[in-house]
C-alpha cells in the first residue's frame, strides 16, 4: 500500500484548520482559491472550506471575485498546496 502524501508544496505537512490556497490555469484564466484545510479524504487529498476566488484572464483586469465565505467544499491533492497567511498586520 502505498503512503499517503500529507505535504504541501513547500515539502511542509498539511496542518488542519490551517489556510492555504492553490490555482488552476485554463486557456489564459488562472483561478486563485483559498480555503481552510478540513480534513484528509480515503483517497489522501485536503478538503479544503473555501473562503475566497478570483479569476483573471492574462493581461486583463479581475473576471470573476466570489468575495470571501463562498461556503463551497473542494478536495485537492496536498502537493499542489500552499500555505496562505491572512492576518493583516
């Protein structure tokens, strides 16, 4: 069986309850998700409690801005994580 990956992209172990985000490219959109890790699923990806998206097209202003507390779920795999800080001081 093999070990399930609890890592995130930086080589640094998931920590539940934790913020972290990741993005996604398509045809020229890049998409920016961040969330609050929830737990580990059967299959070792993060579920992750969405707090905020953006959208862009390359070399154009924002698209889409699902502002924060979007209440959406996604599970993605832990190595495409990176760990996000959100305090504003």
């Amino acid at each position: 069986m093999e070990k399930m990956n609890k890592n995130d992209a930086l080589g640094n172990p998931i920590k539940i309850g934790n913020t972290y985000g990741y993005t996604t490219d398509n045809s020229g959109y890049t998409t920016v998700t961040l969330g609050k890790a929830k737990n580990f699923t059967p299959t070792g990806r993060v579920s992750l409690n969405v707090i905020h998206t953006e959208t862009r097209l390359r070399g154009h202003e924002l698209i889409d801005n699902n502002n924060w507390n979007t209440a959406k779920i996604v599970s993605i795999q832990s190595m495409k994580l990176f760990p996000v800080n959100l305090d504003k001081k």
